[in-house]
C-alpha cells in the first residue's frame, strides 16, 4: 500500500489515526479535576508537536541516518519562518505559497551551508554548521534589518501589500487560512466533562506532518535511505565502491533543511511573526536533543521526542509552587515543604534542568534514545513472561530489514 | 599491450623515494603479483592506482584510459575493485545491504536519488545481490550484521561486494595477512575459484610467498621502490636479485 | 598607525578570555580526547565565583545608630561588614574592593572541585564512546551547570566590580608618545591580559619543565605506549583535567569586571571558543593561544566604523567567516596536526 510493506503501512496508519485523533488523546483529564493540567489538548501546544516533530523528523534524515551531526539546523527554521511572514505580507494569506517558499529559500540555502560545511566530516562539520547558524542569526539582527526588521521580529502590517487577497478593508490584522479556513478556528466540543477542541491550524500542521512522515518512510525504505546508512559506516568504502559520497551527504542535508524549513514556515503560519531567536544555537541544540532522546536513526524517534519535550516543556512550566502545594497538602508541614522545594527545583522555571538532566541520563545510558528503551522493556517483559523459554532475543531492529518477508 | 598500464611513475615523500620509475603491466585475465620485502613501495603503488596518491610523474592507463587525476569513485566506475588488507565493509549494515550498495552502484552509477523507490521493489537488483551470496556461501547469513561476522566471513562479503560490481581488474592488498593457514587457504581456494569462473583480471600485493605462488601467473618483484625483476613463478623462484631482496631482509630481522 | 594599536589593545582583552578558554579546551580534547561542550559553562561558573566571595566578604550585620535617623525620622540602621568589624574598617573595606583578584585564590580549588567531579563522575565514562556522544552528554551537562547557577543567582546579570584602584581609564598612547587621548585604555582590561599572559605561561612552562607535564605532553602524542611504561596516565589526565578546569575558572573571575555575570555568559563563550580551537587546530596548545588573541583583535578591529562602513555587519560574523575560511583552506587549522578528528 503506498509504496509501504504491511509493517510500514500499518505504522503509517496508527499515526494517522492517532494525529486525528490527538485533541481527544491528549485531554484524558475531566476539565475540573486535579489533573486537569496534564492535559495537552489545546492547540498551542498541539500545533507545536506536530510542527516540531516534522524538524526533528528532517533532523533525523541527515543526523541518523548519515552520522553528521549539525548544530546550526535552527537556522533553516528561521530562515523559513521569515519567508512564509514575507509571502503572507506581500502576497497572500493563504498559507500554501508561504510554505512553499519557506521549504524553497531554505533548500537554497541548505545548498549553500551544506556544499560548504559538508567538505568535512566529525567535529569540524559540527562548528562549521553552528559557525554559519550562528552567521545567519548574527545577520538577522544586523545588516539584514530591512528583511528580518531586528531585535522586533518580522510581524504582520495593514498596510502591506497582500496583493492576491485584495484590499483590508478592516482595521485588524488579516489571520493565517487554508483557502478561506483560519487557521486560528476551533471548533469546541463539550463531552464527558472535557472541552475538546479541534483546531484548525492543528490539522493542517497535522495532515502536513504525516505527508512529512509518509515521505522519511519511503526514504528510509529506498536505496537512497541505505546509502545515507552506509555513509555513516564507512565513507571509504562507498568510494571504493564507485559511489560519490558528497553528492548522497549533500542530498540528506538539503532535503533535512527543506523539512526544517518546512517547520519554520508552518510556525508563521500558526502565528505569524517571526524572529531571530529562533535560529539561536540553542534552538538547534533543542532538535538534536529532541531526536536523541527519542532514539536518533530510528523512524519514531524523533516524533516521539519532539512531542514528549513539547509536553513536558508545556505542562512542567505550568506546575508552580502553589500546583505542588496544592498535591502535597496531605504530607506533614516541614514535609510537605522539603518535597514541594524538592520538586519545584524541576518544575516551572526549573524545566531547563529536567531536560538536562534527561538528556545526560539518555545518552550516557540509553543512547537509542526512547524507542530502544520501549524495546527493552519489552524485551524484559518478554522474558519475564516465559521464563522457561531462556533469554529471547531483543528484536533485531527497529526498521525491520526490507528483505525479511512481509508479515 | 595489458589492461592496466603503469609508466615510469615516482613518487617522493619528503627527501624519500617512494617509488622510482616503476613500469608495470598487467595482461587481461591473468593475475599478477606484485611481491617486495617491507617497504618496497608496494603499497604506495596501489594507491596510486586507485586514485588515492597521485605520482609525481608517469602516467597511469586502464583500457586505454587514463588514471591519474581521477577520484577513487571515478576509477572503480572503470571497472577496477579493490580489496583492502583489513576487509573493510559496513559493519551497521546487514550482510546482504552490504552486497546491495554495489549492486545499485554497479546500476545507478556513482550518485543517483532514488528516494522514493523501496528497496523491495528492485527486484533484479537483489537477485543480483543473492546471487553474489550464493556464490561466497554466506547467503544463510545475510540478516547478520557485518560487524558481528567473523573475520574470514568479513572477508568474503568484501570479495562478495567487489565481484557484484563485475569488476575488470580486481586489485588486492595482502588479501590473508594476518590470516591463519586455514583461513589463508580458503582465501587462495576463493580467489582461484573467481578467477576460473569469471575471468576477473587480478593484481595482488602480497607478502605470503605461499599465496604468492599459488594464485600468480606473472609476478613482479618490487625492492626499494624499483621492480628488480617481472616474470613466470617458476622463474622467480630460484633467481639470484630476488634472494638478495628477501634474504638481506632477513639478515636484518 | 594609533587607530590599529588601538584596535588592536581592545582586542586583547577579550582574545585573552578566549585563548585562555581555548587552552583549557584543547588541554582536554589534548589529553583525554574529549570534546567539552560543557567548558563555558565552567567559565561562567568562575564568574559566579567572583560574585560568590564578592557577597561572601559583604556579609554585614546591622546596628542601630541612635544619634542618626533616616528620612522617615526612625533611627537609621548601619550595615557593617562583618570582615571590617573583624579586621578593622581599612582592612576589612580593602578585603572587600578586592574580592575579584582575591576570588582567584577562591576559585582554584572550587574548579579543581568541579572538575575532579565532572571527570571522575561523567567524562570518564566517554572516553571510549563516540564524539558526537561527548558533545551530546556534555551539552546536557552545560544546561544543568547553567541552570543550577540561575536558580541561586537569577537571570540577571550581577555587576561585580574591580578594585578601585583599577577602575578608570589611563592614556596608553601618550605613553607611546602618540597624541594624548588618543588611546584610552581601561586599567582592569591590561591587567586581564597580563593576567591571561601569566596564566598561559605558567600552563606552557608546567608542561614544558615539568616531569609531570613531560609526561602528558608524551600522553597526548601517543596514550597507549605511554600507558605501556607503566605510567598511570589516567590520573594524570583527571589531575589536567581539574587544571583546564582552573584555568577557565580564573578566566571567568577575572572576566567578571568586564562583562557582569550572567547565567548564559558560558554557552555565549562556548560557541565562539570552539571556533578559536578548531581555528588554532584542534589539538594544538600554541594554536588556541594565538587563534584566540588572533579573533579577539580581528574581531575589535571588524568593529571599526571604517571597516563596518565599507562591510555593513561584519563585526558580528567576522569570527564564524574567518572559522569557515580556514576550515576549508586549511582543515588543520592554524597550528593544528594532520589526521586529528579527521575521522
């Protein structure tokens, strides 16, 4: 189906049903109940994972399956977020043509940073890729004032032109749509005691996402997806073997900055401004941690990452000194206060030390990020089950190889 | 005239003669070994056959073509595979990926974005690569991880990858060092076995006078850099520069 | 001829903080092979350590002073610093102007603390592990040294002065004999580059003169045979580990005068002192020295107006194009050698 084999299309299928389905997933708690902050289901943050998940997913493209570690991905992000606010000023508000061009300007200049950083390979790659994000952030805020309009950000105007959409005649911003379709709608749904809202920014970057994800399979299953494996094991012999290693490299690195691109230009179009924050360092530090965690080289890895992060950043940061009081009510005094100081450490404005302290425990001790750690879970599951059986082996690989027969 | 050409090339590092003036000829489908006591130049030659050293002077032709200047990946496009002294292969990849990238590279030439395409639906292409399995023995093992074979299996999946490419010339380096007898033999017994069957022209760099003698039919013999003699086995046994060669080595060790 | 002696002093300043980051991180990759992405953030600790005795030396208890009262008529209270109760005002008030040259003293053991820790605890556990993992474990580490220090010491940069007698400006260049008020120089940016000059010399002549830096210095050529002598090179590397550690560490307490501390001072330091490595060559002790000072005053003079006239915005890339540059014509960098990290 698709181009799939049966795994994959069924892969495929539980993540279309579950991004459909996401605004009545990631709201379990009854609106007036103590746990109601963990829900996830407004569009906000919705909206974040899916776009996020599509940047780490391209990250994944060029980090997991090649080996090259970048650290200036961030720059892409931006760069298309400016040239989607661009196409909403002087063009349209549709968010069709300001996408394109958002994946369109960061492809070329994916080309660029690529030719360029990709003539060396290690920790010189690394620099080289923040050397140049760093550049372009620099720029921003500089010489490029007039297009990215500095430290302020690239925001909306009335009096831009929007030449396809004809004259404002009212005296508010025009919104973001999809042929007429805000993207800022909702429509809200009250049942079980849950306010369920569907979004219609959230589909969009929904439906956007699994086209992203659909394609990364089809990749990952070509012969092109192999090379970029190979190329990370070992570049020599792929010489010696009549293949022209730059080219593949330099494929995997556009087609990662196009899908970042691609996340940049669906930010603007989820709100449309843009700034030069977002091409900071520490943003591509975020995609690289996003993907790690979730298990880099491994196709759900990254989507994974990118929507526990995008969770936790939210919920954590929500969970103050007064939540946690709030929880802990029932413990003795001096306790209740040692493990509500203890937990407000890590929660709220703590967050950044949680996803630290995530991130070390991850990689030093699970560096296939989550997926390998569900593997051994139910590996040991396995075994706890059948004790007789002696030790099962852990299950050989994540992207099962496409020469095992289909199941 | 022989399929590879090699013309009074040098090669200098520094203040040291790599290579001097060394002329060499390999004719089609036979296999000629290129012999030397450490430090002959053996080596340094063969890179700069496959396009990894470049000469200081001389000229380089396959088929009539040109070496020299060329890229690595542009030189085995030509026809000429190569074998390295430790088998190098992609050890994240499964045995039968591995027979697959020179299949496809054989196929689609040196670079070619097939993205969309899985590899499920190529179906020639790992017929092909099966084939190749078969023919090394390994295809039982093709779901293993190269990095988890042995070190005799590593090297037949090398031999298994070069040969997907029907290679014209292939190029060894010191196929069986560090190879126990056993291990040495089967080589040899594979080696013969490709060479009977597919007429592959062979060039062997190879310190094993055993193998040596049991693979070649031309040898050269190469001592600081110039090739002393070139000629049969039967005559480079009992020839006097040759003992020289070796023996004065062994004095020193 | 004044302009470029100008540019070049205003250079110096900030080439020292990044030669003397640079060498703690060469230092490391040197020896352990480990590349640090957490050693700004033991730049930005030293800072903090300024900061930290500087608070430490005000401590002060407060009096009632009945014969004064403040604006609302109460008896005014006076707050007196423990070390000038202790010591005696002239004493005590001097502790207290030279907290930052005193932090070094403070600051050394600190960093040799946290860098024991860091290695013995985290990195050792690298060695043997990708560089990709390294530069992942220790990007999380520097998030959570970043944030520890957030949490005890805000967002907010804390301006922590140098001695009096440091602070103010003297003519450098009526000194040289060029036209008075020409060259104005700060007095505490001298003394941080004379400061950075001695530290570096004491780190070249340790491992010059030294048996123990003879034999790092043998360890970072070649690790296994030295291994083989039957020298216990491990510990050495966690004791040069805790050095890189200090010689960051006093960096930033130097640096603290110049730029007030704040919590992402490191990662800003990091980035660009990753650079000035790669650019020296990675691996290379001279290399980083010279690449830093070499940025720095590259840098002061990208920001001249004559220069920004002619290349709008080039004082903010000129560091990443010159680190692109050089990568590319010469991987090795400046000083670097062949075949390091060239993997």
């Amino acid at each position: 189906m698709l181009g799939l084999n049966k795994k994959d299309a069924t892969f495929l299928l539980i993540v279309v049903l579950l991004t459909l389905f996401t605004p009545i997933i990631m709201q379990p708690f009854a609106a007036n109940s103590g746990l109601d902050q963990f829900n996830g289901g407004y569009p906000d943050l919705m909206q974040k994972v899916a776009i996020f998940g599509i940047f780490a997913v391209g990250f994944n493209i060029l980090f997991g399956l090649t080996g090259y570690l970048s650290f200036g991905h961030a720059a892409f992000l931006g760069v298309g977020s400016y040239a989607a606010v661009w196409m909403f000023k002087l063009l349209t508000m549709n968010v069709i043509p300001a996408i394109l061009l958002a994946m369109v300007v960061s492809g070329l200049l994916a080309v660029v940073i690529g030719f360029i950083s990709l003539r060396r390979s290690g920790i010189y790659f690394s620099i080289l890729t923040l050397a140049f994000a760093q550049m372009c952030y620099k720029l921003a805020y500089s010489v490029l004032t007039p297009i990215t309009n500095g430290e302020t950000g690239l925001q909306l105007a009335l009096s831009d032109p929007r030449i396809l959409d004809g004259t404002n005649e009212s005296a508010s911003l025009p919104v973001t749509n999809i042929f007429g379709l805000a993207m800022n709608s909702s429509y809200k749904v009250e049942a079980l005691n849950r306010v369920f809202t569907f979004n219609v920014g959230f589909y969009f970057c929904g439906i956007v996402a699994i086209l992203a994800f659909y394609i990364a399979i089809r990749l990952f299953r070509s012969p092109f997806g192999m090379m970029l494996r190979a190329v990370k094991t070992n570049q020599q012999r792929m010489n010696y073997m009549g293949l022209n290693t730059r080219p593949y490299t330099l494929a995997a690195f556009v087609i990662s900055g196009m899908y970042a691109g691609l996340a940049g230009g669906l930010l603007a179009a989820m709100d449309p401004l843009a700034g030069a924050d977002r091409m900071l360092w520490t943003a591509s530090g975020e995609v690289v941690i996003m993907t790690i965690l979730g298990g880099a080289g491994t196709l759900m890895g990254p989507v994974l990452g990118a929507g526990v992060i995008k969770y936790l950043e939210n919920i954590f940061s929500k969970i103050n000194e007064s939540v946690l009081h709030s929880w802990f009510h029932w413990l003795p005094d001096g306790l209740e206060h040692a493990v509500v100081w203890v937990f407000a450490r890590f929660t709220g404005e703590g967050w950044h030390l949680t996803l630290g302290l995530t991130f070390m425990l991850v990689v030093t001790f699970l560096p296939g990020g989550l997926v390998e750690g569900t593997r051994r879970i139910k590996s040991l599951m396995a075994r706890l089950r059948r004790p007789k059986a002696g030790r099962t082996e852990p299950k050989a690989d994540d992207q099962p190889s496409p020469f095992k027969k289909p199941l | 005239m022989g399929i590879l050409e090699v013309k009074n090339i040098n090669k200098r590092f520094g203040g040291l003669q790599a290579l001097g003036d060394v002329n060499l000829s390999v004719k089609e489908n036979s296999v000629h070994a290129i012999i030397g006591p450490n430090g002959a130049g053996k080596s340094t030659l063969l890179n700069c056959l496959v396009g990894k050293l470049m000469p200081d002077t001389g000229s380089v032709t396959f088929d009539g073509q040109s070496l020299l200047g060329r890229k690595p990946h542009e030189i085995n496009q030509l026809g000429i595979s190569r074998v390295f002294q430790t088998p190098e292969i992609f050890g994240d990849l499964t045995v039968m990926e591995n027979v697959l990238i020179p299949c496809f590279a054989k196929r689609d030439g040196a670079f070619r974005l097939n993205a969309l395409t899985s590899i499920a639906q190529e179906p020639d292409v790992r017929a092909k690569a099966e084939q190749m399995l078969i023919d090394v023995n390994m295809i039982d093992k093709r779901h293993m991880q190269g990095s988890s074979l042995s070190r005799g299996d590593k090297r037949r999946l090398e031999m298994a990858m070069c040969l997907a490419q029907d290679p014209r010339l292939l190029l060894l380096d010191e196929p069986t060092a560090g190879m126990a007898r056993a291990d040495t033999n089967n080589t040899i017994d594979l080696l013969k076995e490709i060479h009977e069957k597919r007429d592959i022209t062979m060039a062997i760099i190879e310190h094993d006078m055993h193998v040596v003698f049991s693979l070649a039919d031309r040898i050269t013999v190469l001592a600081q850099g110039t090739p002393l003699v070139e000629d049969t086995p039967d005559n480079i046994k009992g020839h006097p520069k040759v003992k020289e060669a070796y023996l004065g080595e062994t004095q020193q060790v | 001829m004044d302009g470029i002696l100008l540019q070049i002093l205003n250079g110096l300043d900030k080439g020292s903080a990044y030669a003397l980051i640079a060498l703690g991180l060469t230092l490391i990759f040197g020896t352990l092979g480990v590349v640090n992405f957490a050693h700004g953030a033991i730049f930005m600790i030293g800072a903090f350590c300024a900061v930290t005795l500087s608070r430490l030396l005000s401590l002060s208890f407060e009096t009632v002073d009945p014969t004064k009262t403040d604006f609302l008529g109460n008896p005014a209270t006076i707050k007196t610093p423990y070390v000038e109760a202790w010591f005696g005002p002239e004493f005590g008030g001097a502790l207290i102007d030279w907290a930052v040259p005193l932090a070094i003293l403070f600051s050394i053991p600190v960093m040799i603390v946290v860098g024991y820790v860091m290695e013995r605890g985290l990195i050792k556990h690298f060695y043997k592990r990708p560089h990709a993992d390294q530069i992942l474990v220790t990007f999380g580490l520097a998030i959570v040294l970043q944030e520890v220090i957030k949490y005890f010491y805000g967002a907010n940069p804390i301006s922590t002065p140098a001695p009096e007698v440091f602070i103010g400006s003297f003519d450098f260049g009526m000194m040289l004999g060029f036209d008075p008020n020409v060259i104005i120089y700060p007095y505490w940016r001298l003394v941080y580059f004379l400061f950075a000059a001695v530290i570096i010399g004491a780190v070249f002549s340790f491992l010059r003169f030294t048996t123990f830096g003879m034999v790092v210095r043998a360890g970072m050529a070649d690790r296994e045979t030295v291994g083989l002598l039957g020298i216990d090179i491990d510990r050495r590397f966690t004791i040069m580990f805790g050095l890189a550690a200090a010689v960051a560490g006093m960096a930033g307490v130097m640096y603290a005068p110049i730029l007030s501390p704040n919590y992402h001072m490191g990662m800003d330091f990091l980035v660009l002192s990753f650079v000035v490595v790669v650019v020296g060559g990675m691996g290379s002790l001279p290399g980083a020295v010279a690449a830093g000072f070499l940025l720095g005053i590259l840098e002061s003079f990208a920001s001249m107006n004559e220069v920004k006239s002619i290349l709008p915005g080039i004082d903010q890339i000129v560091i990443y194009l010159v680190a692109i540059i050089i990568l590319l014509t010469r991987p090795r960098g400046l000083m670097g050698k062949r075949g390091v990290m060239e993997e």
